[in-house]
C-alpha cells in the first residue's frame, strides 16, 4: 500500500492518529468500571493504583449515622479523563481531586468521577472524598451479608469479598494493595478497632478518638472499623509484636483461653511459614452472631463470637496466606482458604490431635454424592461459591496430597518459599504449581489437574 495512500487512511479513520498527527494530547482514557474479575466484574477499577487510604470517620452508635472523609492517594496508570471508585450507599457530599471540585456521579457501585483536567500518565494524585449516610452491608452472592453490619452496641465491620465499598469509597479488588490510616471517634466508653498499630486514643467532651496505622500493604476487603464496648489487652510479643485484643464482655469467658494461645499460635506458624508479615496482630471478639462468620482482616482477625482453637489458627494462618501473599483473582481462592484450613490440620496433627493424613482419609471416605465434591476448588464457577466446603476442605486435600507426592521437606520448602517469595505481594494458581514443581524437581501438574480442576471425587492419590 502507498504510504500517501495509508496516510489519508489512517487520517480518515483513526482518531488516535489523527491526533498524533496534529500534535494533540494523547486519546482520552476513562479507567475502568472494574478490575477485570469474571467473579465479580465490577470490583475494583483500572486506570490507577492506589497507594495509601486516610480516612477519617465518625460513627454514632446510637442513630448507625457515619461522617466519612477519604483521602485517597493514588497514581495514574495512564492518562485519565475520568476514573471509577467503588463506592455503594452512603452519600456523597463533597469529591475534590487535588485541590480542585470534581465532577462525579453514581452507577450501582460505581463512583464515577471526572477531575478538572485530565490527569497525566503516572501523575500522583489525591482524590478527597466526604460523606455520610447510614451505612449498610451489601449481600453477596452465596447471600451472606458483609459490608458495615451494625450491632447492638457498635458495628462489625468486615469487607470480604465486597464489602468495603459499604463504608469508604475504594479501588476494591486484591489485585490493589495500600497503606491505611485510620482516625475513628466513638462515643465514650465504645472502642474503634481497625487494622495495624494503635497510635493514640484521646477523649474530649465524651467522644474518643483512636487512630490506626496500617503500614504494611493491604487490600481493601481485609479493612476494619468494628466498634463495641471492649475490654482491651495490650502487650508486645518476645518477637516484638504489638497485640491488641479487643473482646465484647459478652464473649469473654469463652474467648479467654482460646486468646491465651495467640502468642505460641504466632510463633508456631512463623516456624512452619517464615516470619509474621506485620508488626502488630490481635482478635477483635464481637457478639454479633447473626453474622456468622469470622474474617482475617489484616493483622489483627474479627470474630463473631468467641473463636475456637482451630479458628484462631485459621484467622491467623490467612495473615501469610491471603492477607500478605493476595490473590490476583477470586477464582484462586483455595489458595487462602485450603492454605488456612490445611493450616488446621497441620495444628492438630502437631499438638495432640489427629494426623493431617487421618482427616484427609475421613474426608475422602465421604461418598462421590456429598457436596464436598460438588465443584473443583481452582474452579469454584462463580463468586457464590468462592465460601463453598470444596474451596476449602479439597483445597486442603490438595495441599495434602502435594505433600504426599513429595515428602515433608520439599513440601514446607515449598509453603515457606510461597509466603516469602510474593511476600506483601500477588500469587496465582500457576504460580504456586510452578514454584512447587521448581523446588520439588517433581512433574505435578497430574497432581494438580485432578485435585484443583477435574470434577468429582478424584481417585485415590
Ligand atoms: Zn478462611
């Protein structure tokens, strides 16, 4: 084709070009609505990461009213006209990106917003955002509730897998990883727990004020702001790490001899798994048993009610797995979830209990109906089964029968590698296969095909 030719096509045909050729800005971009999850499309945005959340909220337990403000500083990832935050229920009073008005409306969960100029490729940036309103969970696929949940005497906060956007406005996927500060006042005698370290507690005319500091990296999902009437403990670990519990009166007989345990569950799991990733960890102990479910949130798990030994070696398990090493895709999930149950298994076997190869038996003796078969964990099909028992319990077989295959030693090479390897970063799937083959010399992608993928009750290993 004549270049004169293909030059007055590309004039006629692409703006783009054409606005290369004319010496104009390059062609606006709007982000994306989501991060490109098939379980959860809209989760999350593209166009810009966001490195640190500073928010600032005040929650009046009384009337469930939240005053919000979120500072949010973040990095194009390429030139924006406009960019999407998740962000559902409350109402938006104020948005400014840098210190300039911006435009913005609502679609569902997204917060669309269109700065005043377009913001440059690898521009840093800030986008402030007040609000207010009564906050309320949003109910997931497999129909539990999470989000801000309010309770008798505060609220139990837990954003797994989207609930954050129920109370801050959020890039909200795992695949976007930030630093947080939180300032949260309560009325007197409520305590505000969230993620990290606790810098300072301060009362003035009956209202009092904690501020947090989460340093390491986080997604948005293992975010908390649970608010109660709790007896608190504070001590710093042999280690060097700050506890902080926080347990509801209510849960307080139960919990205490499962709390007890948290510093030797700690040092037991940096042995198998390396060191614990962050510089403070605790239990937040609700009463809010409707919820029904306890959460990971970073460095410091929120519980429903008094946990369980098991559960507080799971919760705790995820800090490595899950909250430190994140997924990049909701479909990966068995790499939290079997992790932190074969995590279990591994407690009991170890102190007393049965062998991880004892439970894996009585599991795979259950017959090819039960619904511990019902899906594939590396393929649970869609968000509502991201919690379902195969995610976890097969999960868990498939970490068995990898340690099976290649014996003890490579196998917690293998786990230590993991946490270390994409320490405060992203694993998939095909990542931690590779990384297994690598360290183990061994061909297992049989291994992994028919425990992660093929449906049914897989044959005997
Ligand atoms: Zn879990």
């Amino acid at each position: 084709m004549p270049k004169a030719v293909r030059r007055t096509f590309v004039l006629v045909t692409t703006p783009v070009a054409l606005a290369a050729l004319l010496g104009a800005a390059a062609p606006a971009s709007t982000g994306s609505p989501g991060a490109g999850d098939p379980y959860f499309p809209l989760a999350g945005n593209g166009g810009y990461h966001v490195g640190h959340y500073d928010l600032t909220l005040r929650y009046d337990t009384g009337s469930g009213r939240l005053d919000g403000k979120a500072v949010l500083t973040a990095r194009a990832t390429e030139r924006l006209t406009r960019f999407d935050l998740d962000f559902t229920g409350l109402t938006v009073t104020g948005l400014t990106v840098g210190k300039a008005k911006a435009g913005f409306r609502r679609s569902g969960q997204e917060l669309v917003v269109t700065p005043q100029r377009a913001l440059r490729k690898g521009e840093r940036f800030t986008v402030t955002v007040t609000y207010q309103g009564k906050p309320a969970p949003v109910t997931d696929p497999d129909g539990s509730l999470d989000g801000w949940i309010a309770t008798d005497d505060g609220a139990f906060v837990a954003g797994e897998p989207q609930g954050a956007m129920t109370w801050f406005p959020a890039n909200n996927h795992p695949t976007d990883k930030s630093s947080y500060d939180f300032t949260i006042t309560v009325p007197q005698g409520r305590t505000a727990v969230a993620n990290g370290v606790l810098f300072s507690r301060r009362t003035v005319h009956g209202r009092t004020t904690f501020r947090w500091h989460q340093s390491e990296p986080m997604a948005a999902y293992l975010a908390t702001a649970t608010v109660g009437k709790f007896k608190v403990e504070q001590f710093t670990t042999g280690n060097g790490i700050r506890v902080y519990n926080a347990v509801d009166a209510r849960e307080a007989a139960a919990s205490a001899p499962v709390l007890k345990k948290l510093p030797s569950v700690l040092e037991w799991e940096s042995k198998l798994f390396g060191p614990y990733p962050f510089r403070a960890a605790g239990s937040i102990v609700d009463h809010a048993h409707n919820v029904g479910y306890a959460l990971e949130t970073q460095s410091r798990p929120v519980y429903d009610r008094a946990p369980d030994l098991s559960t507080l070696v799971h919760e705790n398990a995820h800090q490595w797995f899950g909250d430190s090493v994140s997924l990049t895709s909701w479909k990966d999930i068995w790499l939290n979830e079997g992790f932190a149950t074969y995590t279990e298994w591994l407690y009991a076997e170890q102190h007393g209990g049965d062998s991880a190869q004892k439970t894996f038996d009585a599991l795979y003796a259950k017959p090819a109906s039960d619904g511990l078969w019902e899906f594939p964990p590396g393929n649970p099909g869609s968000g509502a089964n991201i919690f379902g028992t195969p995610v976890y319990a097969r999960g868990a077989m498939t970490l068995h029968a990898l340690r099976t295959a290649v014996g003890d030693r490579a196998f917690f090479l293998i786990l230590r590698a993991w946490a270390s390897g994409h320490r405060y970063g992203h694993g998939t799937t095909a990542q931690f296969e590779h990384l297994a083959q690598r360290v183990s010399g061994k061909d297992l992608d049989g291994l992994f095909r028919t425990w992660l993928d093929t449906p049914g009750k897989p044959n005997r290993p």
